[in-house]
C-alpha cells in the first residue's frame, strides 16, 4: 500500500489549480469639489429667505447686484466653451495636429495660433491640450502659441467681449489682434531662445483606459468646477472693488494711464478669471480707460495664478520661471500699443 501511494505521488505532477484572483477592491467614494458646490447650491436654496434678510443695506445691494450680474451674463458661455473644449480634446483624432501643422517650426507657430480662431475653449483646457500636442510630436513652439491664443481668440471668447462691450466693438478687434500677436511673438521666442529640457512632458494616468464617454465627461467636471470656481471668485472680487473700494481712489488711478494699465494688468494675474468669461468683469470696472481694461483682457487668458499652477504641473517649474514673466511684460506692452492705435 505504501509503495503504490509513493508511485501515485510520483506519477502526478499536474499542478494544483490556482486560487481565484480575489476581487477588486472598490475604490472609496470621495466627496470631492462638483459634490462640495452641489451641497452649497442646496444650501443656497434651502436658505434663501434667511439669506434674502441679510442683503438689506445699499452697499451689501450693490455687491449682490454686481456678483450677480457677472455670474448670469457669464456662466452661459463658460459652459458653452467647457462642452466644446471637451469635444476637442476627446474626439479630435490624435494625429491631426501633427498632420495639419506646417512641417517648418517658424510657419508652424502662426498656424498653431490661428487654429485658436476654430478651437473654442478656456486656458484650463488649453494647457492640457498644448501639453498633449507636444507629447503627440508638436514642436513646442507651436504648441505654446496654440496655448496663448486659443483662450483669447476662438469665436467664443470674442462673442462674449463683444456682449461685454456693446458700443465698442474695435474692442473685440484689438483684443483678437493683440492676443493673436503675443501668442506667435511668444511661439518665435520660444523657437529660438526654448530649450527642451525646460518643458517636462504632461501625462494623464486619469484618462488612460477611459472611453471617450468618460474622458468627456471627465474633461467636463474638471473644466466646469476649477473654471466656475475661479469665475465665482472674480465675480465677487469685482462686486467687492466696486463697493468696498473708494471711488476717488479707483478714479485717481484710473486718471494715471500707466498706473491704470499696471493696476489692472496685475489683478488680471490675482483674479484668475476664465476666458470666457473675463469680459464682464472687464466691463464693471468702468473707471479705467479702455486700453488699461484691454490689457486687462490680453493678459488675463495668458498670465495668471491658476495658469502658473497648471503649466507648472503640466510643464514644470523652470518653463514657468521663464515663460510666464516674458509672457506678462510681452502682453502688457502689446495690448498699450494696440489700444493706442484701435481704442
């Protein structure tokens, strides 16, 4: 018996079968920023009479009637470019920039630029997209023209500048013109004082394996709760300039025409505002001149906070230390010119 179950061992050598793989563990859910602005829409509503008490002075009226009025002029088209961005992003085959781009980098930079115009979208869409052109095969140059003009130039920006400004449409002109000037003298720079070590290639493990569903959608929620939120943030900073701040101050500023332009040049960098959006908040500071709030609109879509933060995890952090001040000081001075000659 012993020496037939010591045959049988040695005989089979099939190998057990192995255990089930266990089953994946399910990722917790997070109460992130689109649930946080549920909530607070509820609270909102659910308040509202409460709240309604609270805004009876002339001054706190004033504020509401300034935050609000941005808001409802300016949400429809932030929405608008947040849809139409994600469809670019998401369903534009991959090689079509490589494909449509001039093969020479000096005439690859106006291309890219001018692509702008047909591109809707706002910079927080814009630099994942440049980034992805550039990993896609896109010389860098071109990709950060593309980058600078695209938030600033495409239909639906100008549009809603034009809503903003409604008697003055060489507004909308020396705006597209300005912006579209900044980006390619930036795109030549870039070309021929750029180093590639200075730009640290994007990648996006959160869209990897997605379906194009779920990578638009996902590029929808992320656009509309930074970009909405930021756009909240701008409201309520310009209601707050326009009530807590004296009026003979913002109008002994506005009178210095280089103070203005530097004034509004630096709260474009400190408000953050979307694209899209920009334009009414421009439009309520009706002090300043109307070149001191053309710059305020040129340098808006290229240099702010949210934009340094973006580029600096897209890009890295010695491309912002260069790109970003060169960009300021270049937008500044093209948007003075162009309102001295169109405003």
């Amino acid at each position: 018996m012993t020496a037939n179950r010591l045959e049988a061992e040695e005989i089979d050598w099939t190998p057990a079968a192995a255990p089930p793989p266990p089953p994946p563990a399910r990722r917790p859910r997070r109460f992130g920023s689109l649930e946080i602005l549920a909530l607070l829409l509820v609270l909102l509503v659910v308040l509202r009479s409460w709240l309604a008490g609270l805004v009876t002075g002339e001054r706190l009226q004033t504020w509401t009637t300034v935050f609000v009025s941005v808001l409802v002029q300016a949400v429809p088209f932030l929405v608008f470019g947040v849809v139409l961005s994600a469809v670019i992003a998401v369903y534009v085959p991959k090689s079509f920039w490589a494909k449509a781009l001039p093969k020479h980098p000096a005439l690859a930079v106006p291309a890219a630029g001018l692509a702008g115009v047909i591109l809707p979208g706002c910079e927080c869409g814009s630099v994942p997209i440049a980034g992805s052109l550039i990993r896609r095969g896109v010389t860098p140059a071109a990709a950060l023209a593309f980058l600078l003009a695209a938030p600033a130039i495409n239909p639906i920006v100008l549009t809603a500048t034009a809503v903003a400004f409604p008697g003055n449409p060489e507004m909308v002109v020396a705006r597209g013109g300005a912006s579209l000037v900044v980006a390619v003298a930036m795109g030549w720079l870039w070309l021929r004082l750029g180093k590639t070590e200075w730009i640290r290639l994007p990648h996006r493990p959160d869209l990897d394996g997605a379906s194009k569903a779920q990578a638009f959608w996902s590029s929808c929620r992320h656009d509309v709760t930074h970009a909405g939120g930021y756009l909240v943030l701008g409201a309520a900073a310009a209601a707050t300039i326009n009530v807590v701040v004296p009026g003979e101050w913002l109008q002994r500023l506005a009178d210095n025409p280089v103070l203005s332009i530097l004034a509004l040049a630096v709260l474009a960098v400190l408000l953050s505002i979307c694209s899209e959006a920009d334009a009414f908040v421009a439009a309520s500071l009706s002090q300043f001149s109307l070149t001191s709030r053309l710059v305020f609109l040129v340098v808006g879509p290229m240099v702010d906070l949210k934009l340094i933060a973006m580029q600096t995890g897209v890009f890295g952090r010695r491309f912002v230390q260069r790109f970003a001040p060169a960009t300021f000081v270049a937008a500044i001075l093209v948007g003075t010119a162009a309102g001295a000659v169109l405003l």
